[in-house]
C-alpha cells in the first residue's frame, strides 16, 4: 500500500529523528528559504552537514527516523514525498 508523506518538522537546538518510529519512504526534503539560519544534518560520521535556506535534495528509499536535524529553533525541514 502507498501513502503519501507530507510533513513540516520544526527545529530544535538538540538533534531529533524526522520521524520518531521507522519509516521509509521516497521524499524530498528542504529547508524553506524563510528559514533564519542553517539546519544542520548528523552526517553518517557524526559530523554536522549544514543546508542553507532554500536547500533541498530527493531522496529514495530512505529510513526517516535516521535523518537527525538541529538547527535554529523554530526553523522548519519539510518532507514531502510517499512510499511508492
């Protein structure tokens, strides 16, 4: 069964998942241009990755809950996409 993903996660300063429980999906997600400062990423080595307003990327098959963002709280990361 395919269901459609659409979600807007606001940003903390701690990292948190995307999602809290497994989920995997084929999405897009961005960081809105209205965002005041970067988002930053846990990289696969524990390192931030920074995306700058506006900065999206697509994304096939991948587990939600192992994507980690923090950043500057009250910015947002949206997903959008679905499990097809």
């Amino acid at each position: 069964m395919n269901n459609i993903v659409m979600r807007k996660i606001t940003v903390t300063s701690e990292y948190q998942p995307l999602v809290s429980t497994g989920l995997v999906a084929s999405v897009t997600i961005s960081t809105p241009p209205s965002n005041a400062g970067n988002v930053l990423f846990k990289g696969d080595d524990g390192s931030d990755v920074p995306w700058i307003p506006g900065q999206w990327h697509e994304f096939k098959s991948i587990d939600l809950s192992a994507v980690e963002v923090k950043g500057t709280p009250g910015d947002v990361v949206t997903v959008v996409g679905g499990t097809w």
